[in-house]
C-alpha cells in the first residue's frame, strides 16, 4: 500500500475518534437532570431487517415498531458489527470494532468453536477469540451511570460467566442476563425459565412479556431521574416456541394468502425465500407487543417527548439452518454469512423532543456508534484514555450528514449457519468481502445490486487492490486475528460447504411450522 493512502486510513480512523470528543465537547459538560435524555434501547437477537412491516414484511405484524418508526427516523442502511450475536453486543456496549474487545464470534460456553477442540473438515482453524467482555472495558451503563443514569438490563447478556455479568459491567440492576445465548433453561420461553438472574413467574408466563414488564417497573420506579434502560430481548432466538393464540393467527393468516415454503440454495445450504413461518411470526409478534408495552409505560408517565428509544438487532435474520425461520430476501444470506443479509440491520431511533417523525437515513452506520451517540446525546464525557471506533449519529438525527467513512467486518470462524471465515469493507455503495480460508474476493455495486447477484471483481481490479489495502491496513490497526490453515483438512472428505454460487431456486423441502 502507498504510503499516502495509509496516511488517509490513519487520519480517517482519528476522524472518528476526534469528532466522538468534539460532539461531546459542543454540548454543555453538565446537564439539568430533568434535561438529560432518557435513553431505551431495545435489542432484539437474531432479528432481519426484512422482519419488520416498516422494512417490507407483508406477513409478520410489528404494529408497534412501525409506529415507532413513523414517530422518529427509520435508517435504511444499519448494520451490525458482525454476522453472530457476542461480537456485536460487545461492539454496542463499548464502541469498539469486535476485534479490539477480542470477541470475534459467539461465546461457547464450552469453547467448542475455538481452535482448540475443532473436529470439523475445515480448510482453516477458527481463530481463538476471548470468552467474556473484560471488567475494565468502558461501557455505556459505566459511562452513563458516571453521569447520574440508574442504569438497568433485561433479557439477554452473552458475553461471559458469572463474574462478568451486567451487574458487573455498569448496571444497576440485571433481569436475566447470564452466559447463555439463548433461554435453555426450564421451559425456555415459559416460565419456569431456570434462569438465576430472573425469578419464576406464573406456570406458561411468557419470557417477553415478562421482560417488559420488568422493564416497566424499573421505569416507574425511576421516573424522577435519567434512567438507561436497556432491553435485550432473547427473542427471536431459537428455541423457536410461541404463545399458541398467536401461532394460530399466523397459520390462518398463511392459508388465508396460500403461503407455501420456498427454498433457494447458498453454498450448499436451503435458506428460506418466503416469509411464512407460523410460530415464527408469532415470536415477532410477541416482541413487538413487549416494544408496545414499555412504550406505553413512557406515554403513561408523561416521558414520551425527552426519552431517547433505539430499536435494533444483533445480526441477520435464521434463514439457512435452525428451523430456516425467516426469509432475508431480497438481502442474500442470513446470520452467520457476511452478505447483506447477515449483518444489515433495522435500526429506528426516536426522540421527540430532537428529531423530526418520518425521517428516513440512508447512511451507513454500525454497532460502534451507539457509544458515540449516547455520550453526545447525554452530554457524558467519555472516560479517560477511552478509545471509541465509532461516531455520533446525532448529525444525521438532526438532518446533517456524516463525513464518509468506510465501515469494517472481520469473522475469522465457521457459523452454525454455513458461513466461512470472512472480512468485509463497504465504502460508498462498493463492498468488498474476502474469504479468508482461500483469498477469493466478491465484489458489489449496492446501490444496483442490493442482493449481492453479481461479483464485479473481475471487472474493476483498481478497485479491488485499493480496497483490500484499506480493509488488511485496518484489520492490522485493530489486531485481527486470522484464521490458521488446519493441518487435518482432508480435501477428500465432506466438510458440508461447497463453492461459492449464485443462489438457485428449488423445489421446497418440506420445513414448516
């Protein structure tokens, strides 16, 4: 690479940090606790960008975030900071790429994804990654807290054991957050949950409503004070299981439109290609009605107008393994591949007070952001010596534009889903993704081919070198780790992917619910 063009990664990368202060610095260093924002912030596991009606879901009905949307401003181009769950949580919650916290893949609690006890025929080892979010990480619930928030987390944690739970990172208080990606334990999404961090409800209970209504209580019961409320949802995360009233609207409303599973083919896998999957819609539907919930609860005590709700998700939606619940279409791939389908997100974002109902942003932004956004919003300094890799959104909340930037991705490992080690630039509408087992590289124009059809790479070389260069330069700047060849890959053998292919139809398989 030039050295010109290292110097122009370096000053874009100081860009970042250097405006994060300079949002902060223009707004006042301290602010009237009745003026600082009330921040919410819904992440839900797992969720498409495709699975809500504000996003073009004609099956699932999301009610209530598309009211949300309509209310505040609806981004178009959002995306997490990596195609499975830990990483972009950890990315979230600190403002860093996932490589600077060492979390690079979903945390195993038996560590059966890393290096050390891979038994699958595979071109490369997965890389090693770090168990648990380190105890001096800077978080939001730490920066806020510092800033006189009652801080408080409902539902899913996943990144690390006891020791390292929310209660441990900045929250005052933890409805639910333990080492587990998913809720296995007891009846899963009924109560008894079996969760040590959550106490038993009512026999049948239903886990999201339940978590609303934690996050309701804690709401009333800080009122008086700036609180940061932050709602995880475990939905819609697989065990797939819903409430049987709502099971039943969807299988009716799928033989009302004579919905039928549609199967297309990547890399050797089914993934789904039409939205009609009954418990699944009801688990969408039960989420919402849990965003509905806690809504109503800020309208009831008059917080509407100076509460700051963010609404998103972790990764793509579960359309090529696990039940092929969803449909990302027309965004190819799904969790765990690093199409646009496993790492573009909904994002909706509203603040009544600040921003103008019914704005639509098509920017790119990224999971490190949120950090950025919420000291802004918050007027919280960030803690000293604290790096942050993302910028504040506020700009383009106000109607402003962001100074352009390229976003990053680095998945050194194997998803349960298909997916194969990978890293990825977008810059303007180009994205570049290389696969890291072989070197091959795809290329595509998004802004005319949204569903990554066609690899240009062959056709604008240039292009390809100058973006590799960019995307090696940063994956050196926040020490990635990448994957090793493995020494027992026997190309003879099945290892369960085949070539990278353009996808094709097929005749359905039969999976439903």
């Amino acid at each position: 690479m030039k050295p010109s063009h290292l110097s122009a990664i370096r000053l874009s990368l100081i860009y970042a940090v250097v405006s994060t202060f300079l949002c902060c610095a223009t707004l006042p260093s301290t602010i009237a606790a009745e003026q600082q924002p009330n921040i919410v912030f819904f992440l839900v596991d797992d969720l498409g960008q495709r699975d809500l009606g504000c996003y073009g879901s004609t099956f699932y009905e999301t009610p209530n975030i598309d009211k949300l949307a309509a209310d505040g401003a609806r981004f178009t181009q959002a995306y997490a900071a990596c195609p499975v769950c830990s990483p972009t949580r950890a990315s979230i919650l600190t403002g860093l790429w996932p490589q600077r916290t060492g979390i690079t893949d979903y945390i195993a609690t038996d560590n059966s994804n890393g290096p050390a006890k891979w038994n699958r025929n595979t071109m490369t080892l997965p890389a090693a990654y770090r168990d648990r979010l380190a105890l001096d990480s800077p978080t939001l619930a730490k920066s806020l807290k510092s800033a006189g928030y009652a801080t408080f987390f409902a539902g899913k944690w996943h990144l690390g054991p006891e020791g390292f739970y929310p209660e441990n990172q900045g929250f005052d208080i933890n409805r639910g957050g333990i080492e587990r990606g998913g809720p296995y334990g007891g009846k899963q999404y009924f109560s008894p949950y079996g969760n040590p961090r959550l106490t038993d409800g009512p026999a049948g209970e239903h886990l999201p409503d339940r978590l609303a209504t934690e996050t309701c209580q804690f709401i009333e019961a800080h009122q008086k004070q700036p609180f940061f409320a932050y709602f995880s949802f475990y939905s819609v995360h697989t065990p797939l299981q819903a409430r049987e009233d709502l099971r039943q609207k969807y299988v009716a409303k799928r033989e009302k439109l004579g919905l039928k599973p549609t199967w297309g083919r990547e890399h050797m896998r089914d993934v789904r290609q039409v939205q009609e999957h009954a418990v699944y819609a009801a688990m969408v539907d039960a989420m919402d009605q849990a965003v509905g919930k806690v809504l109503a609860k800020l309208d009831e005590l008059g917080l509407r107008e100076n509460t700051l709700v963010i609404f998103t998700s972790d990764n793509g939606g579960l359309s090529t393994s696990e039940g092929w619940p969803t449909s990302n279409l027309p965004l190819r791939g799904g969790k765990g591949w690093m199409y646009e389908g496993g790492i573009r997100e909904p994002l909706v974002m509203r603040w009544p007070a600040k921003v103008k109902a019914g704005s639509t942003i098509d920017t790119p932004v990224s999971s490190p952001d949120f950090m950025a956004t919420l000291l802004a919003a918050t007027a919280t300094k960030p803690a000293e010596q604290q790096q942050i890799d993302g910028v504040s959104l506020l700009p383009l909340l106000a109607g402003e534009k962001l100074k352009e930037r390229s976003l990053f991705w680095h998945y050194p490992h194997y998803g349960n889903q298909g997916g194969a080690p990978a890293a990825a630039i977008r810059r303007g509408s180009w994205k570049l993704i290389e696969w890291l087992e072989d070197g091959q590289v795809e290329l595509f124009n998004l802004a005319t081919d949204e569903s990554e059809t066609t690899n240009l790479a062959s056709k604008e070389p240039a292009l390809v070198r100058e973006m590799l260069a960019e995307l090696h330069a940063w994956q050196k700047e926040v020490g990635a780790i990448l994957p090793e060849k493995n020494p027992n890959y026997d190309p003879a053998k099945p290892s369960g992917r085949g070539a990278r292919n353009q996808p094709t139809s097929q005749p359905a398989k039969g999976k439903r619910s």
